[in-house]
C-alpha cells in the first residue's frame, strides 16, 4: 500500500504541504542538532578567538554550518527521493564535499589554494553530469548563446564567484545567514513559478535550516558562528539555484522569465558581489596590496564605525536587497538592456544610500556613532 502511494504521489500536486513538510522537516532537524554543537565546541575549545579585524570580544564556536549541513542531509535523503534524485545525488555529494573542507578550515585553517581547488570539484560535479549550465546572456552584450567551452567555464566562474561572495560578506551577526535566506526565498518564490518542485523543495529547506541558525548567530548568550562551512554551503546554494533558473529559462522559450532572468538573479546576489568587487578594487587600486587580503573596508564595516548594531547593519542592507529584488522582477517585461541599466543604477545607489545620506547630514551620523562608542 505505501509503495503504491508513494509510485503515484506527486509532490507538485500537493506543493503548498509538501513545502511546509520540507520546511518543518529541515527547521526541526537544524534546531535539534545546536545543543550538541554546542556541547561538543565548548568541551573541545572549537572557538574563534577575537583577533585585531574581529568585532567581536568573546571567544565563539564556529561549527554553525554543520547544523545547516546535517538539515540539509536529512531533507535530501528523505523526502528528496520523490523529487530528482539524480540532481540531488550531486548536490548532496558537492555539499559533503564542501562541508568537510569548510569544518577542516574552521579547525586547523585551509590553504586558499586547496579551497578554490574543493569549489571547482564541487562545481563541476554538477556541471558535467547535468549539463546544467549558463548557456548565455539573454542578449546582453551580444552575447545569446555561448559556445560550449564558453558555457562552462562562465558557469564554474559564477559558482566560485558567488561561493566566495557569500563567504566574504559573513562579517556580522546573521548578514550572511539572512542574506542567503532571502535568496532562498527569491529563488523558490521563482521555482514555484516555474513548477520546479526539486529546487523549490532545495530552497526551503535552506530557510528552514537557516532559521534556527540565525537565532543563535544574534544571540548574546549562546552565540554560534557559521563558520566557512556555513558559509560555502549556502553560498552554493544560492549558485546552483542561479545557474538552474537560468539554464531552465534559457532553455523554454515559452517561460516567462526567458528575458528577464540573468537579471533577476544578479539582483538577488547583488549586494554580496558589489561588495566583493568593491573592496577587491580598494585592495588593489588604493591599498595596492593582495585582494584576497583581510582588512576592514566591506559595507558592514562601514555600517559599525557609523555607530549602527549587527543586528541593525543586517536588517538595513537585507531590507534593500529585497527591495532591489522586487523592483527588478516588476520590470521584467522591459528590454533587457535597460533592465541591466536600471539594476545597475538602482542597484549601487541602494547599496550606497546610507553613505549618501551620511554625507549630507555629517553631524547626526558623528553624534550618533560617538554616542553609541560612550554606550
């Protein structure tokens, strides 16, 4: 009888429960495994200490993102075997991949060579065996349909890109965490759209693994790090679920998304790649040093020396992304050109509103942060 429900079951004709299944499944399962995280990271000193870059004082555990990974792994190999599973079956092995690199670098330190090395095997585990990749632009540039060599290696590049993007923007409390979880949300409101029930159950389950995350990451008493673990996991995510909108897009020509969706999805990774491309320049046009060397220039920096929280930092740059996101997908029946144009303009001047109005208005923002400093 199970074996007959389940050979007729099909999940995207029950899609409002089934998410709420997933969800629940991967809420509970990441809410249940932090205790022991905790218990474990404490009896065994798996801390960060505070160095001279950190904002924090108190010496914290890392292991955030093995929590997110344990979640993930139950969805996968639960309920994941009524979706696709030979796609799953590759994310799955991408991520064990990434987690065990990320858990070696939040305990004794990774070379950065050996991680690129880790994220281009995880990539291309998914690249090659489900020939799911960019296939072009949509015209932007000229660029319709890449040749095949083309393909994938823009596709591997949007991946490391984008791993590291969200890797790099983890620098206060719950902005990386919050940030790759209204990406998930984005990107399932978008897979519903297109009856994407694997990716739209992938997402899900991110937020549901995230949530319980975040409570602790802003947390003053029990507070956890993601960690790189966390960090690449739903950076790789939030890549993989870019590069499958796009390639389902671009390959449906009757999808409603077919003009609109390079666009839309740099509008829901926006905010950490102008970040990263900003302090790369600072390094090497300013500072004239390695770009892949630490300092203290990323927006969330700037937000703390204005005198702003973590939790008001990542509640105001997350507020934007969002509502850059809304505003591209409200104009994506325009031409893509000036689709690109307004999610550039739209975009950094969102990105840069606060140091705008900092600007004009010099001595509230200087009373403030000298305020907060007394406090």
């Amino acid at each position: 009888m199970i074996q007959e429900l389940l050979q007729y079951f099909n999940p995207l004709d029950h899609l409002v429960l089934w998410l709420v299944l997933t969800f629940v499944i991967a809420f509970f399962v990441s809410l249940s495994t932090y205790p022991a995280i905790f218990r474990i990271a404490i009896a065994k000193r798996l801390m960060d200490e505070p160095g001279d870059r950190s904002v924090h004082s108190k010496m914290t555990p890392t292991l955030g993102g093995v929590g997110i990974f344990i979640s993930l792994v139950v969805v996968i190999t639960t309920i994941g075997a009524l979706l696709d599973t030979k796609i799953l079956l590759l994310v799955l092995g991408s991520l064990t991949l990434l987690f065990f690199l990320g858990l070696k670098d939040d305990l004794l330190v990774l070379s950065p060579r050996k991680k690129l090395l880790g994220q281009i095997l995880a990539a291309s585990l998914l690249i090659v065996f489900t020939d799911t990749r960019i296939l072009g632009l949509s015209g932007i540039f000229g660029l319709t349909v890449m040749p095949y060599w083309l393909s994938v290696s823009f596709t591997l590049f949007v991946y490391i890109l984008v791993i590291n993007a969200y890797n790099l923007i983890d620098g206060v409390d719950g902005l990386a965490g919050c940030l790759a979880a209204a990406g998930s949300a984005a990107f399932a409101f978008l897979f519903i759209k297109t009856n994407d029930t694997t990716m739209s159950t992938l997402t899900v389950a991110t937020i549901g693994a995230l949530i319980p995350f975040l409570r602790l990451n802003f947390s003053r008493r029990k507070k956890i790090f993601m960690g790189d673990t966390g960090s690449m996991i739903v950076g790789f995510i939030i890549a993989f679920s870019a590069v499958r909108f796009l390639n389902t897009a671009q390959t449906s020509v009757s999808s409603e998304f077919s003009g609109s969706a390079p666009i839309l999805v740099l509008a829901i990774v926006f905010f950490p790649l102008l970040d990263t491309m900003r302090i790369f320049l600072i390094r090497l046009v300013i500072l004239r040093k390695s770009p892949f060397s630490a300092d203290q220039n990323h927006i969330h920096h700037r937000f703390l020396q204005l005198g702003f929280s973590h939790a008001q930092t990542t509640v105001y740059i997350v507020i934007l992304n969002l509502l850059l996101i809304a505003f591209i997908y409200q104009i994506g029946h325009l031409d893509i050109l000036f689709q690109t144009i307004l999610l550039v303009v739209v975009g950094t001047s969102l990105y840069s509103s606060l140091f705008i109005y900092n600007w004009l208005t010099p001595n509230k923002w200087l009373s403030k942060s000298i305020k907060t400093k007394m406090d």
